[in-house]
C-alpha cells in the first residue's frame, strides 16, 4: 500500500515563531505527538514532538512562553514520499528511531504518517484475511 492511501492529510502545523506554550496547547487540543513547523510558502522547516518539549524545555527549565519552535524543533526532518510504501516507512522510522514522518511531495507538506498509522494498517489488512478466509471457507471454495 502507498503512503499516499494510509497517510493522514489533516498535519498539525504551525510557524516556527510559534512558542512552545502555543505548540504544547495545540498538541493537548487535537491530542497529537508532534507539530510540523512550515514557512509561509508551505515548505517543511522543521518538526517539535512532546519528546523534544520534555527534554529540551521542561528537563532544562526553560520558559515556554518565550521559547520557539525554532530554539528546539528537529531542522533535519526524515521525510517520506507520498508514492513509497508503508514498508518503506516503516524502514525509515526503525532505522532513524522516529514514530512521525512528514510526507513530502515537490517540497510541500502534504501528510504524515506515523506509527500508529502503520500499525492500524496492519490490523485491517489481519481483519481483511480473516474475513476473506471465513467467507471463502463459508462458501465451500477455500480450504
């Protein structure tokens, strides 16, 4: 399966100006891991997850109102192609020890999909055998 079919369309966005406060409320409201910071243009910048506000803002006693995004957000992003595979993803996230990967198209945010993302697939493709094998079984053609 593509990228493009399990991926999430609706990314938590914000402006690297953003401070961590905002970005911290924004993630508790729509109950997500991570912010993607874009540029006006829609180009990725970079990406703030609650491991980065953990260790990097409260473990060091910053203060989130006057902190960034940009003071902490990863600038080096592991992005994914809308037409690879989910094993492509999964690869990149095992090798790089991430759980949220940005899909890229031409440069532009266009998704992102995560671990769990990858896990749901798996159990609808399970949920798909099995009904498959029931009804196969049901009708007399399988075996």
């Amino acid at each position: 399966m593509l990228i493009a079919e399990a991926m999430n369309k609706n990314v938590e966005t914000a402006r690297s100006d953003t401070n961590i406060r905002q970005i911290a409320k924004q993630m508790t409201q729509r109950r997500v891991g991570a912010v993607v910071l874009i540029s006006g243009s829609g180009t990725l910048e970079g990406i703030v997850t609650e491991r980065d506000i953990m260790s990097d803002v409260v473990a060091e006693g910053l203060n989130p109102e006057t902190t960034t995004a940009e003071e902490i957000m990863t600038k080096e992003v592991i992005t994914i192609d809308p037409s690879q595979n989910l094993e492509d993803a999964a690869e990149l996230m095992t090798k790089n020890k991430i759980k949220k990967l940005p899909v890229v198209l031409q440069g532009r945010l266009v998704g992102i999909i995560t671990a769990a993302d990858l896990i749901a697939y798996e159990e609808k493709l399970v949920e798909k055998v099995a009904q498959l094998m029931t009804t196969t079984r049901i009708s007399g053609i399988g075996g």
